[in-house]
C-alpha cells in the first residue's frame, strides 16, 4: 500500500487537524512526520473541542495507530498534558499511540534558548511559538540532540546535563534574564521538575522503530496517512525566510520524517483556507489591514491553537497557492472556512504580481518587497449562512463560481469544502 499525505498550503492552520479526523477512517494509521508542539490542531465533533499539539489526530478513533515519527521534535511535558487531557474525555491515547525512538527531544533549555534569540533580533524577532522549536531542531542537525530512544539508557543523565548545561552557558553569553521567563505558566526550574517527570512517565509509552513498523505495516496492505503540520510557506527551505519554521514541512518531508521511500508516496492532498491567515512576523502580500481583515478574524475566530495570538488575515493568494502545489505534487485540494466569506458581498482573489509594472511570473524571491503589487481579480460573494448545507449540490452559485475560478486556475479538482468547525461540516463535493 502507498502512504497518502495530507499538507497546509500556506501559512499554517489551515485545518488538517479537523480534515485528518475526518479522513482517518479510511486508514489504519496516521502518522506526524515533522515539526513539534509549535502545530495546533483543532477537532471538533458532538459540541466537544480538543487541540493537539505532538498526537496525531486520528487518535480519537481507538482502531487508529497513531504515531510520532522521527521527524518530529517531542517536548515531553506537552505530551503529558495532551495525554491527560485526553484521559479527561474518556481517551485513552497510550492503546493507539507509538512514538519513534529517533524522534528528537526538546529540553526545557531549548525553550529558553528560543525565548533568548527571540528577544536578541528584537524587532526582527520571527514570531515563534517559543516551543524550541529552532534550537531542538538546531541541535539534531548539529548532532547534539538527544532521543525519545535514549531515554531509559542509564547514559541519559549525563547527555541531559551536559546538554542543558551547554544551553544555559550560551543563555547566559546572550544576557537573557532567565527569572523573567514562565514556561506553561511555571519558572524555569519547576519546568525543568516536571519535564524530567514527564521524561520518567514517557518511558510507559510504546517508543520504537517506527520506520520498521511503517515499513511492514504497509506491506501488509495496511493504509497510511501521513499529517502534515505548520504549512509550506513556512517550509524551512521554500518559505520566506527566516520567517518560517525548522523543518521541511513539504511532502518531501515526509519521506525522511518516517522512513519511507518515495516510491511509497501515494495520493497528497493539499488544503488551503477559502482565505489566508499567518500568525509571527514574515511577507504576506495579500494582508488586510481594514475592517475586510477585522471581520475575516472575527467570523473566522482567528487566534492561535497555540498561542492564542490573533491571526493576521488576507485574501486567498493563488499564486502562492501555485507555488505550494508545485512543490508538494499535490493530486487533490481541500478548501476550507468556506462559511467565513459568507459575509462578503465582493471577494477579491490575488491572481497575480507584478513589479515596476512587469508581471511577474511565479512566486518571488523575495514576497516582502514592498515594490511587489498585487493584482485582484474580483469575485461575487454568496451572502447567505452555508451551515444548512448538507449535499454539494447545495452549494450556492456564487460559492460554486468561486471554486470552479480556482479549480480553473490551478488545475486541480478540489474535492472536500468545508462549511463549519465540526467534523460533520464537511462537504465531498468529488468522490476522493
Ligand atoms: P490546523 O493547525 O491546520 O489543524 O488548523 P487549526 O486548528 O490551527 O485552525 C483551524 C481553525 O479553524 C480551528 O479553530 C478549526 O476548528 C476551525 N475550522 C476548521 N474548518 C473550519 C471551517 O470550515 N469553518 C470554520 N468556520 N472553522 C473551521
Ligand atoms: P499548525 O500545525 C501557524 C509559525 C510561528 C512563527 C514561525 C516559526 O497548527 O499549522 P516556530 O515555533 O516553528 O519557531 O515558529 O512559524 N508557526 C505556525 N503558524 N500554524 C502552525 O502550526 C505553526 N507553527 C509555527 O507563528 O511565525
Ligand atoms: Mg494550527
């Protein structure tokens, strides 16, 4: 069998979270292959809300395998607190959960080093989540880091402390003021207590060699999909950096995010909001800085899963949207936050480029040039509430126009629309 895909488009938060659980039950198994606590993603289903952070969202169907590749960066604490949050609605993750032992972990000294270089680019400062994301992922590739599988070796100890001590020395060059920092709330010291607590309960959990696993699950005809997290514009190599994430979230990523060939690679769903938003700092060419931008983060309850930041918000970008469909080889696009638009009378599409009058073709080099124009077309908006809609065949015109005008700009079929949070909010309007 092939491991399908499914990625973010654009800045992130689109909505795998909600499109992963309600695809899982076409598969055996989802698996994140990149990225780490910096991603929420959101499920909602019978008036109840969860937002996962490191679990993969298939987990709230129990005959689902869930697992952590080794691509992704895992903050033991958060885990926990996923964990037991999930026991308190009657979830019980440990049965259908398996961590990979090569996946790296982010130390509470991490996040101070995250907080610390933050703070020293000041104004330039990137946006983080503040997870560690950048300096966990700094450190696996400078070889430093340290396993989900090497935590029961007695050796763990010393690695632990010479690391964080390391950590703290370089925290303490840059001048940061290490009181003044409360990670979840806590100091850093009792942070640390309860991440090396965390640490102690990680080691109940199935860690293992994932990529086997995967491997032999597949041929024995067992269905994969793998959940993409952030999305490409924050792609460690083809966002606009530095304003992005540390890892590749592309589809390419989630061949080295789980041990898996190319060849295996199936279907790639690509999905991408009706509009655009972006959380941290960073180019975003289709921003809205009036009351249209009040109201998309308003009905679209834009706030981070994360951090609770407002959202920045935009118009949908197509050549953007071109530029993540070449790079990821997406077959099939899911558009979501349908219903947010309804309350548009016009709705401009960015359709193209141009500089000093040139059109440009493609995605620039460098999307935060200010010289950059952006070119509109304009599309009609529907007006009415879409939460009544339960067949595709209800779609109303002007919502239909306003994919058919996608679909015909980028070539692809887009087969799921989404009209509302909640998993059965979901419309197929192409069989997948
Ligand atoms: P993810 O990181 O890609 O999983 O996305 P997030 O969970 O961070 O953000 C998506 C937000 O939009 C969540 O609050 C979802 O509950 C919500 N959402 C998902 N699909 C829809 C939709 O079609 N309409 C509306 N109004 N909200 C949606
Ligand atoms: P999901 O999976 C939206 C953004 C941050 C910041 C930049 C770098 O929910 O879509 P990092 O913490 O990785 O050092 O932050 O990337 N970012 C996200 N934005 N959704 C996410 O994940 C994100 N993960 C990171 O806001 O601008
Ligand atoms: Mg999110």
């Amino acid at each position: 069998m092939k491991v399908d895909v499914i990625l973010g488009l654009q800045w992130g938060d689109e909505g795998k979270g909600k499109i992963v659980d309600v695809l899982t039950p076409r598969y055996d198994i989802i698996a994140r292959f990149q990225g780490g606590p910096n991603a929420g993603h959101t499920i909602a289903f019978q008036g109840k809300k969860f937002v996962l952070h490191t679990i993969p969202s298939g987990i709230f169907h129990p005959l689902t395998l869930n697992v952590i590749g080794n691509g992704v960066i895992i903050d033991p604490l958060i885990l926990f607190r996923e964990i037991d949050n999930l026991h308190e609605s009657g979830v019980q993750p440990e049965h259908n959960l398996v961590v990979s032992g090569r996946a790296h972990l982010i130390l509470p000294t991490h996040r101070l080093l995250d907080a610390a270089l933050e703070t020293g680019k000041g104004a330039a400062k990137i946006g983080s989540t503040l997870k560690g994301i950048g300096p966990a992922y700094t450190d696996k590739y400078g070889r430093n880091g340290i396993r989900a599988g090497q935590i029961k070796d007695d050796t763990f100890p010393v690695l632990y402390h010479q690391l964080r001590d390391a950590h703290l020395e370089t925290v303490h060059h840059l001048g940061f003021d290490i009181t003044s920092q409360r990670f979840e709330g806590m100091t850093f010291e009792i942070y640390e207590q309860q991440w090396l607590a965390a640490v102690e309960r990680m080691k109940s959990l199935t860690i293992s060699d994932t990529e086997t696993l995967l491997n032999r699950l597949l041929d024995e005809g067992k269905k994969v999909l793998a959940e993409g997290a952030q999305g490409t514009l924050l792609d460690i190599d083809f966002g606009s950096y530095p304003f992005v994430t540390s890892s590749n979230t592309i589809s390419a990523g989630v061949c080295s995010g789980l041990g898996i060939s190319p060849r295996r690679i199936g279907t790639i769903y690509g999905i991408f909001k009706a509009y655009c938003t972006r959380v941290g700092s960073g180019p975003f060419p289709t921003e809205l800085f009036d009351t249209d931008g009040e109201t998309l983060r308003r009905e679209g309850n834009e706030f981070g899963a994360t951090t609770g930041r407002p959202r920045r918000c935009g118009w949908l970008d197509l050549p953007a949207l071109q530029y993540a469909i070449m790079l990821n080889g997406i077959n099939s696009l899911i558009m979501m936050k349908s219903d947010v638009l309804s309350h548009f009378p016009v709705i401009p599409v960015c359709t193209g480029y141009s500089r000093e009058g040139k059109l440009l073709e493609g995605y620039p080099f460098d999307a935060g040039d200010p010289e950059l124009k952006t070119l509109y077309r304009e599309m009609k908006g529907w007006q009415m509430p879409l939460d009544q809609i339960e067949k595709p065949e209800d779609i109303p015109g002007f919502l239909e126009d306003y994919i058919l005008f996608i679909e015909e700009k980028v070539g692809l079929p887009i087969h799921l629309v989404s009209t509302g949070p909640d998993r059965s909010q979901t419309l197929v309007r192409k069989p997948l």
